[in-house]
C-alpha cells in the first residue's frame, strides 16, 4: 500500500508540473558565454569544486543513515519500531530544517551557514554514538540531524546561481547533485560492506564525523562573489 501511494504522488507531479510556464529572459552577458565555456569556467572555480566536495558528503551522511539507521537501532537492543519512528522524525523536522535554512541563506553568509551544517552533523553523530542508548537519545538524534539534514541544499543550490547565474544553473547544480548520489551511493554501500566485514556501524559512523569535519572546513574559503565571467548573470 506504502508503494501505491507513492506511485499516486508521482502521478501527480504530471498536472502540477504542467502548470509552470515560462523561462526568465536571458541577459547579453548570458548569451555571449556558451554552455562549454560555462563549464570550463565553473570546472576552474575553486568554490565549485568545494560545492561538489561538500555535497558528495552530504549525499554519504543522508543515505548511510537513512538506510541503516533502523538496523542500528535494533543493534542497541532498541525496538525495530523505534527505527521506523526515527525516520519519520528526521523527515518531519527536515521541512522545518530546509525552509530555515532558506531564510537565512538570504540574510546571511552561504558559504558559512554551510559551514556550521556539516560541523554540527559531525557534533551531533559523535554525540549520539557516544552517549548511552535510549528511545530518548535516538529520537533526539533524528530529530537534530532531520533540522540539518536537507538544509544543505536550498544553501548549496543558492549558491551555486550566487556564483554562477542562473542561465546554465541546472546544468552546474546537476553536477554539484551528481557528486551527491555518488556519496549517496558510497553511504549506503560502505555501511553495509563495514557491517559485515566488522560486524559494526562504528566505522562508519567515524568515517560520517570525519567527512563532516572536512565538508566544514572546506566550506569556509569559498569566494561567494559571482566568478568574473558570470557576473552580469549572477
């Protein structure tokens, strides 16, 4: 039943979608740079680089805990339901999470906000692997990580139009979201190739609070000013 709600939600992307119309006007700056000098550009821009390196981080976190978490929790000798509840409580406090972050990407620093995310999940994993294991803990742990788990992206996408305009936006952030589903890919593969090898998370549980650590640091010297190319479509 769970499959046939999700098959009657996508159906109705169609009529919803079909409502969007219209494309914004494109600038002269725009049209004098085409799609493989904007992509030479982008590929040469340090910030860019960072974006898919931070990104590719966010992708491992988001997948690794949305596929194992619900085993680890039974691991702790907690109850299997409490897995399910924790996934519903990341998701509930994820909508709160992406609109804030939505605010305050436009009041303040983009590049620090982001920052802070990845530090924080890199706080709150170790925080939660560290103390004593109670239906109490998991919760707030889903419900701290659902606060910073999607709030990268309204920051990362913003960003990535901050920096390089928004007439080849989809194809730079498609990038930048690609690098995400192979940390995607490497969260849930890694999680389970380490469980059975070691017959633990704990590794990569370390390994998420490390790749959070790095994301953090390699948010920070990003030049948030449009690249020099960009800036009439910026």
């Amino acid at each position: 039943m769970t499959f046939v709600v999700f098959g009657v939600m996508m159906l109705l992307i169609v009529p919803l979608a079909s409502m969007l119309s219209g494309r914004p006007a494109s600038t002269p700056e725009a049209e004098s740079l085409s799609l493989r000098e904007a992509l030479r550009e982008a590929a040469g821009h340090s910030g860019f680089l960072y974006l898919n390196a931070g990104f590719f981080v966010c992708g491992f976190h988001v997948t690794f805990i949305a596929t194992h978490l619900p085993a680890y929790v039974g691991d702790l000798g907690l109850s299997p339901t409490l897995g399910a509840w924790a996934l519903g409580t990341v998701g509930l406090f994820n909508i709160i999470g992406s609109l804030l972050a939505g605010i305050l990407g436009d009041r303040f620093s983009k590049k620090y906000l982001l920052s802070f995310l990845y530090m924080a999940r890199a706080v709150v994993i170790t925080l939660f692997i560290l103390t004593p294991p109670s239906t109490l803990t998991v919760l707030l742990f889903a419900g701290s990580m659902g606060l910073l788990w999607l709030s990268t992206v309204p920051l990362t996408s913003a960003l990535v139009a901050q920096l390089f305009g928004t007439q080849y936006m989809s194809t730079l952030f498609g990038i930048v979201f690609f690098s995400h589903q192979i940390g995607a890919f490497l969260g849930a593969w890694l999680g389970g190739r380490l469980y059975v090898e070691t017959g633990s998370y704990e590794i990569t549980w370390w390994v998420s609070v490390g790749l959070g650590v790095m994301s953090s640091l390699l948010h920070w010297p990003i030049d948030e000013r449009p690249a020099a190319r960009f800036a009439g479509t910026a």
